[in-house]
C-alpha cells in the first residue's frame, strides 16, 4: 500500500510526462503510466510521420520508463472518440466560419474522461499529467493557476476542466522551470531525453498544414468553395479568394492581393463564402460574446466581476470586465482588443488564478 496513494498517470513519452511519473513514483505514490493513442495520422493521408501522442517510438519510450521503475504501463486506444468529437468539431468550426482549439476540447472532453474512467477501474485515488499549471483546494473548490514557469504555462488550454477533474488531479511541475525538468531528466539517466525538441503541432496535423487536412477530409472542398469574393466593410469586392474555410480572422500574409498598405482578415461569412478585409483598426473591438462557459475558482459570475481576459494562447491579457448574460457572459474590455476570433477560447484570470473560461461567439 502506497503511503501517499494510487495515481494514474498520462505519459506521452515526452519529457514532461516522464519526468512527472517518475517524480511521483519517488515521492511515494504508487504509479500506474498510461498512454493515450489519439490519432493514427497515416490514415488521413498526410505527409509526415507520426508525431508526439501518435508515435510508436514514444509509446515504447514511455513503456520502457515503467518498466524500468517497476510500475505497470497501459495503452489506452482512443481514436473512436478522438475522431467522433475533435476532429470532426476541427472540420466542422472552420466550415462554420471559426477557428477552432482542438486541444482544449480534447483535454476537457476526451483525454481527463478517459482517464477518470480508467483511473476507476485501476481503483487509483487521482490522475496525473505533464501540463505546467498548479491547482490547489480553497473555499470547497478547486482552482486552476498558473504554473511558477509562465513561457510554459498551460492553465489557458485547462479552463475547461470541472471540479471532478480538477479535485484528483495532481500537476507535479506547476512549481518548476523547464529548465529544471530537463535537468531532473539528466539526472535521472534520461540524457536523450532531456534534450529532445518539443512539438507544438496540433497532433492530427503535424504538418501544421491545417488547409491540407480540411482538402482531405473533404475531398471535394476545393472545387465548392474556390473563387469566392474578398470584398471591404462597405461590400466592394476587391478579388478572389480561395474557399472561405482557408482563412483566419487577423490573417495578414498568405491572401495574395496587393493593396500597397497592410490588409487583415476581419470576417467571415460561409453562407455567401465571403471573406472581408480591413486595415488594422477594423479588427479592434471592445467587448464580446462569450457561450460554454465553465467555472473554476467561483461558482458563477457576479455582474462587473474584474478579471484579465485572454483570447487566444499567447495573448498577454486585457483587463476587463465580466456580466452574465444567461448561459453566456458579455465581456468588456478596458481598451479594445484585436482579431476577437470565433471559435476560440476566452479564459478569464484574477491573478494567476484562472476564474473560468468559454468559447467565443463573436465580438459586440
């Protein structure tokens, strides 16, 4: 019997999920390792070999750390569900005319579903992975925050994990540097290991090449959607444009137009598969939609609740202002903020603290 407890834990055969696993194996728990195989990328017909959680290498990578330690290793084949929910959600966001986050959908509804489920059936107290984040009990919740290494802080792809989740997950390097986890890699015998490059390529398109992944999953895509209309905000058509679907709010390169000034995508319309361009100041709003909202550290939204909001990943944050509109909540920025993207995360954060988070549906 494990003085600390049964943990399940992800690992990837990266660094970070090893390094995690053996982390808790040394503080006492006792470990079971997992791996999670998502996607077989082979058959959508891509150009790449298999990458991070799809490669057999790192499956025998992450099997070879258990057995070396002692603990057992499962590999847990997810691709039904994978398929079923994230990747036909990737296809069908972006012929809605938004942009999708497959990894927050993935993390909040398939990899911590199918880890509880299998946590259950192992009869282990808690879930682990190698997300640099922390969580912590306070006030009869468990809250969400960022990890001591903000380059790789992760809390923005998590906000959508409830508190059956979050109450039995333990995140072993929220308290690190990167640095530092290579350096316990190192140490740990895992030279190869601690120098390995990381990905930061969707899983099901590591060759980054969403476009290319869109045209074979719908093969006729190309032909139904070419040469549509770029047209401004008063509706003069100024080209051409290739399919509405290949296209991003806040795009600048890549629209092959020539205006002799800086041009963005500002919106998207399928319905008459139009896209509209503007110049940088188009694409400031003040305030949005946001719907799908999950709360972490409180349980609802109080009217003019302060909070820093980011919208996309790497967004440092506005400070704004939050009131709930039914299920949804209206977000008020302090200064206008650019490319408020359709489809992608909005996560608000008191502090390093994350208050909760949703899916945008449009700027207001």
């Amino acid at each position: 019997m494990s003085r600390n407890g049964k943990v399940l834990v992800a690992m990837s055969g990266g660094i970070d999920s090893t390094v995690s696993a053996l982390m808790l194996h040394n503080q006492g728990y006792e470990v079971v390792g997992i791996t999670m195989k998502t996607w077989d990328y082979a058959s959508a017909g891509g150009g790449k070999k298999e990458t991070g959680c799809c490669n057999l290498d790192s499956f025998n990578d992450a099997r070879q750390a258990a057995v070396e330690h002692g603990f057992p290793h499962y590999v847990l084949d997810i691709r039904e569900e994978f398929g079923g929910h994230v990747v036909n959600n990737f296809v069908d966001e972006y012929m809605a005319g938004r942009t999708p986050n497959p990894c927050v959908l993935c993390n909040t509804h398939i990899k911590w579903a199918a880890l509880l489920k299998r946590a259950d059936a192992l009869n282990c107290d808690y879930i682990a992975t190698g997300h640099y984040v922390k969580v912590r009990e306070e006030n009869s919740r468990f809250v969400l925050s960022k990890a001591k290494d903000l380059t790789k802080d992760q809390s923005y792809v998590l906000w959508g994990l409830g508190q059956d989740c979050l109450s039995r997950s333990i995140y072993p390097l929220g308290d690190y540097l990167k640095t530092e986890i290579r350096q316990l890699a190192w140490d740990m015998g895992y030279k190869e290991l601690s120098k390995k490059a990381e990905s930061y390529e969707i899983c099901f398109v590591p060759d980054n090449d969403y476009r290319g992944f869109l045209k074979r999953q719908i093969p006729t895509l190309e032909q139904e959607v070419d040469g549509g209309d770029f047209v401004l905000a008063d509706g003069k058509v100024v080209g051409k444009h290739k399919g509405y679907p290949f296209y991003t709010i806040g795009q600048r390169k890549g629209l092959d137009i020539a205006f002799g000034k800086p041009m963005f995508v500002t919106k998207i319309v399928p319905e008459t598969n139009t896209v509209v361009l503007g110049e940088i100041h188009e694409l400031q709003e003040s305030a949005m939609l946001v719907g799908g909202v999950n709360m972490i550290k409180y349980d609802a939204v109080t009217d003019g609740m302060s909070a820093v909001t980011k919208i996309r990943y790497k967004d440092p944050g506005m400070e704004s202002r939050l009131t709930a509109d039914g299920n949804q909540v209206i977000v008020n920025f302090a200064h206008a903020v650019n490319s408020i993207a359709p489809g992608q995360s909005a996560v608000f954060y008191e502090g390093d603290d994350v208050i909760g988070g949703g899916i945008i549906q449009r700027g207001i």
